[in-house]
C-alpha cells in the first residue's frame, strides 16, 4: 500500500493545510490535480498556502485521508498496542472513509465568522440573525467588472483618452477585479479593508521592488473605483460606505515623485557628448582581423563574436545618444517624446521640428541648432533598419522611457559625474531628462529678447495659444534656440 500523504502546517495557526505537501528534496510545497499529478506552489510556504487556498472551491466538510481513517482505526481497536499499522487494507480505509466526515481546516480558517464556523470552533450555533436589508438603491452599478467598462464608458463619452491609456487602465483594473474574486468579492459593496491590504501585499510581492509597477497600478485601481463612487449610484452602497471605501483606498500609496529643482550644467552636458563621442570611435578592425585568423566554432571566436557585437552596440549608443542629449536640450523633450518622434516630424532643410506626441496629442514644434541637426545626419546616415521611428534601441523598435533613463547612469558613470541620489537600490539620481529640459527651459530665458510664452512652446506646455497656431510657428522659437546653444557652447560636430 502506498505511503500515505503528510500535510503541511501553516504556521500563523498551526491548523493542517488539508491537500498541501512539502517534498523534502526540494522544498516544494505541492497539491494533487484530478488526473494524479503534482501541481507545485513553490518553496516559500506562506505564499503556497495563500495561493493554494485562493485556488480552492472550498467546503466545511471533506473526506477523511488514508492517514486519519488508518488513526482511527487504531483508536477503535480493542487492543491499540497491538494493531498493526502495514495491515491496513484499502477496503478498511474505503468503509471508514464511507461513514464519516471531517471540518474542513482550509474552510474554518478562512469563515472563522460564519454560523458554522462559529459553532465547529466554540460548539455553540449563535443565533441567526435577519437578513440585512438592501441599503439605498439596490439596482445601481453593482459589481467591480461592470465599474471599469463604466469608467471606459464615460471617458469615451466626456474626456477622450488615447486607446493605448484606456487599455493600460483596464488592464490593472481586470488584474484587480481577478484578485477580488479569489477573495469571494464580486461587488463594489463588498471592497474593505482588509481586502485592499491583501491586492496591496499581492502586487508589491509581483513588483520585485520596481516602485513604477506597483505605483501606476495603485493609480489606476483609485482612479476607477474613486470615478465610479463619485459619479454613479452604486448598488447597496450608502454614502458613508462609499466614504469608508475611499478611505481604504488611501492604503494603496503610490510612489512620491521627486522632482528636484535642478538643471543640466554645461560641464555636465559636455562631459555626456565627450562619452558619446568616444563610444562613437570605437571600431571593430582589430577584432575582426584576429576574428578571420581563429577557426570558426571554437571558443575564442565566439568570444571575438561577442565582443564585436559589443563594440558595434557602444559605436550604436555613442552616435544615437549625441543626437539625444542635444535634441534633449534644444527641444527640451522628454523621453516620451524621444521615444515617439518619428523621423518626418524633423524637416532637415530648415531644422523646424513638429509632431503631436501620443498619449495625449500634445504638440510639440522646435527649431534644430546646427550641432543638433549635424548629430541627427550622422545617425541616420549611420542607421541601416526600416523603422520610421527618430530614435531606437539596439533591437531596432521604439526606446521604453526608463530605458532611456538607464543609458544616462551609464553614460554618467563613464563620465565619472557626481550626482545626487535619489533611489541608491537602482542608482538613480537627479540628472535625468527632466534636468536636460530644465536646463533648455532656463537657458532660453536668458535672452531677454524670449518671452515666457515663447519658452512654453518650446517646451510643449500649455500656453493658450491654438495648436494651429503653435504648430505653424517654430520660427518663433529662433531667438531661444539661439540662447540656449549659446549657454551651452553647442557647436557643430565633426561629420
């Protein structure tokens, strides 16, 4: 007869995890599925447990196991002294198990509340209460899946949004309504504390420390539920529900953003270009000559492979980056617009600069000084892809903002620039492209002759002004494009 099952304990109660096993060898936690093979829940055995209960149908009562029928057996012989455990047969365990029913440790411990639950851990039935009466308007929006298609609704109808904002939105909203219903909550009403503390512990431990992930999730999540409570009448829901709602809420925080009052330095910006200019001489001739003398498929020529393809990369970066480090300052851009701008958005006659960047169709216009439109020639004469895009990766599709970000430690790091820290786990400081379009917006400023409105448009801030307008006058940006090459002693690079 095969060994029977051991269970693991769960810690914080020290109940018996019914249907959750360790093995031994590799510290797994795992459970049986229907056809008898083993689904694992890793080795961390609090989550496991958590996981695994989320993944029950559960029930107050279950079957015995082949363990508590064979102890039972033993407390019912005449002589237990001498019962033999290995004589058991599977007919003895099959009547035990026909006759009698167990509680269920994984229901009583998530119902400890209920009638039931009350009565299989005190022995008395508490009395049953009446039924609650619905509470004000019961035939409102009532659960969490019709609140994020309402909120979709109203943001087509009222405040258009771009689709890929709405999709972003929806997504996290669809990942919070999946946590909810592994709880047993379906309905807005049914949202409380204790719940939010739970999808707050659930997407923090997801996060791996990336504030960005648990942040923009926490946003969107309050965003919706805060929407909805506020312009919708919401099944069951009263006005001091929805308050106590919102207040729960507030455990959700995001990230503050620090947004330190700083500005690129000209040694700074100088020191970055002369990075970029050497990783832009580096060349490959040497390694390739050693590459053609080593015989294919060995070791050493495909630790030659690597390495030319490493310094091809470098040569990639140091002549891109030129280009957007300069565009950053000229432009004052921000990585999404570096991100977005396509290569038609820049007229290469007479440097004017105008696109409408995604998300929310902000326009953007500028005037090219000549070092930045020199640097712009030299990438894309060095480009050989089909990517309509201004700017790429090293994969040749559209840069990620924090990607962008990362190649500036690096490129500071190289340049051997102190900077103040910001977040010392992921080496983040205050020169990012925020200080590149502070230092462009400050720059062109010190011009006398460049009003603030005129700075504004080149920075793509709102000014009042018609789009039409804005977009039809980049010439209008001449005189602060001029101080800010200036202020920086931008001249033309070498070609």
């Amino acid at each position: 007869m095969p060994r029977p099952r051991k269970y693991v304990r769960d810690p914080r109660t020290n109940q018996q995890v019914d249907g959750l096993s360790l093995h031994k060898a590799t510290g797994q936690c795992y459970s049986l599925i229907q056809d008898g093979q083993r689904k694992h829940w890793g080795a961390d055995l609090i989550r496991a447990i958590d996981d695994y209960r989320s993944s029950l149908k559960l029930h107050p009562f279950r079957k015995m196991t082949d363990r508590e029928c064979i102890e039972q057996l033993v407390d019912e012989s005449p002589e237990p002294g001498e019962f033999d455990e290995e004589a058991v047969t599977p007919e003895q365990i099959k009547r035990v198990k026909s006759k009698k029913l167990v509680v269920n440790n994984e229901w009583l411990a998530t119902n400890p509340q209920t009638r039931l639950g009350i009565f299989l851990n005190t022995g008395k039935m508490p009395p049953e209460k009446e039924e609650p009466k619905p509470k004000i308007n019961p035939d409102g929006i009532r659960t969490l899946k019709q609140a994020g298609m309402q909120w979709a609704t109203d943001k087509i109808d009222n405040q258009p949004v771009k689709p890929r904002t709405t999709k972003d939105y929806l997504a996290n909203w669809d990942e919070f309504v999946t946590i909810a219903r592994r709880h047993s909550i379906t309905d807005i009403s049914q949202v409380d504390k204790d719940f939010i503390r739970k999808y707050r512990t659930k997407i923090k431990s997801k996060a791996n420390g990336s504030e960005n992930y648990y942040s923009n999730r926490f946003r969107r999540v309050k965003a919706i539920l805060r929407h909805i409570l506020t312009e919708h009448d919401v099944a069951n829901v009263s006005d001091e529900r929805a308050g106590y709602i919102r207040d729960s809420l507030r455990m959700l925080v995001a990230k503050v953003t620090k947004a330190p009052n700083r500005y690129v330095t000209k040694d700074e910006l100088s020191a970055l270009l002369a990075v970029c200019d050497n990783l832009a001489a580096t060349n490959t001739t040497d390694l390739e000559e050693k590459l053609n003398q080593t015989k294919k498929g060995s070791s050493k020529y495909q630790s030659l492979v690597s390495q030319i393809r490493r310094t091809q990369e470098r040569r990639f970066f140091g002549i891109q980056f030129r280009a957007i480090y300069l565009m950053a300052v000229n432009c004052m851009f921000y990585p999404v617009d570096i991100s977005t701008i396509p290569i038609d958005a820049v007229n290469f006659d007479n440097g004017h600069v105008h696109f409408r960047r995604d998300k929310k169709d902000v326009v953007r216009v500028g005037l090219l000084l000549p070092a930045t439109m020199s640097a712009l020639k030299n990438w894309l004469k060095f480009r050989s892809d089909q990517s309509d895009k201004l700017f790429i990766n090293s994969e040749f599709s559209s840069w990620q903002t924090k990607s962008l970000g990362c190649r500036i430690v690096d490129h500071r790091q190289i340049a051997g620039l102190v900077d103040e820290q910001t977040n010392e786990h992921l080496n983040q400081g205050t020169l990012t492209f925020k200080a590149f379009r502070k230092g462009g917006y400050r720059a062109a400023l010190h011009d006398q002759r460049v009003d603030q409105y005129t700075a504004k448009i080149l920075a793509g801030q709102q000014t009042g002004i018609t789009d039409s307008y804005v977009d039809a006058n980049p010439e209008r940006c001449r005189w602060a494009v001029e101080s800010i090459g200036k202020f920086y002693g931008l001249k033309r690079s070498s070609s």
